[in-house]
C-alpha cells in the first residue's frame, strides 16, 4: 500500500487513460441498451410519435397497476415475443420495476434491428414516484 501513492504519482498519465478508458466503456454499454428517459420525456413520446410501451413486469405486477395502452411482454418471454412488437422503426420504451431489466431487454431489441428503443429511467417506480398515472 505503501508503493501505490508513488506508483501513481509516476504512472498518473497512465492511470488517467485506464479511468478514461473505463468510463467510456460503461457510457457506451449503457448507450448500447437504449437511451435513458423520464416519465415526462415519456409522455411526450407517446403523445407525439405513438411510442409502445413494453412492460417487462410479471402479469400479476403488471394488473395491480400499469401505464396506459402498455403490452405487458415479461422479461422472461421477451425472446419470444420480440417479433410481436411491430414496426422496428417505432419508437419502443421499455419499462419494468426499478429499471434494470429494461437495460438488458434494451440490448435485445437493438441486436434484433429496433432502432429507437428508450428504457424510462427508476422503472415503474420513478413512474408511480412522479405521481403519474396507473391503469389497473
């Protein structure tokens, strides 16, 4: 430990480019799921492009209160689902419970051609946070 405070002194250039290199990496792997929105840039979506809204909740979660006019596809049945969702220009935003399965379903949909895919940022939970409103 008592080496590492010179090391890094020296190496500085060196230990900057290998921070640099690991941010860049993690902007572009979340870039790669989607982009990032909020309940609000999510109601402008639906409102002035006809965005689907994926729920990739179980159906129990998904009936105790869901965003309007969302397909409820869930996660563990995405793979075979991903042709149903339509046109692969449409904008699609994934929504699941705090956020961390859209992530990955957002790497799906991109590998398989879909061009507009946006995750809503916290999940249903930002959602319900923001007071919007659910359809039961």
């Amino acid at each position: 430990m008592e080496k590492l405070i010179p090391f890094v002194a020296e190496q500085w250039i060196l230990i900057s480019a290998l921070i640099s290199c690991l941010l860049l990496l993690s902007f572009h792997e979340s870039r790669r799921a989607g982009k990032s929105i909020t309940p609000q840039q999510l109601v402008v979506l639906i409102n002035q492009q006809g965005a689907v809204v994926v729920d990739l909740r179980d159906k129990a979660e998904y009936t105790k209160g869901h965003i309007i006019d969302s397909v409820n596809v869930p996660f563990a049945k995405l793979d075979k689902e991903l042709e149903d969702l339509g046109d692969k220009e449409k904008p699609i935003v994934l929504v699941c419970k705090l956020g961390q399965n859209a992530t990955a379903a957002g790497k799906k949909l991109g590998a398989k051609g879909y061009t507009q895919v946006h995750r809503l940022k916290g999940g249903i939970s930002e959602w319900q946070a923001m007071q919007m409103p659910l359809v039961k």
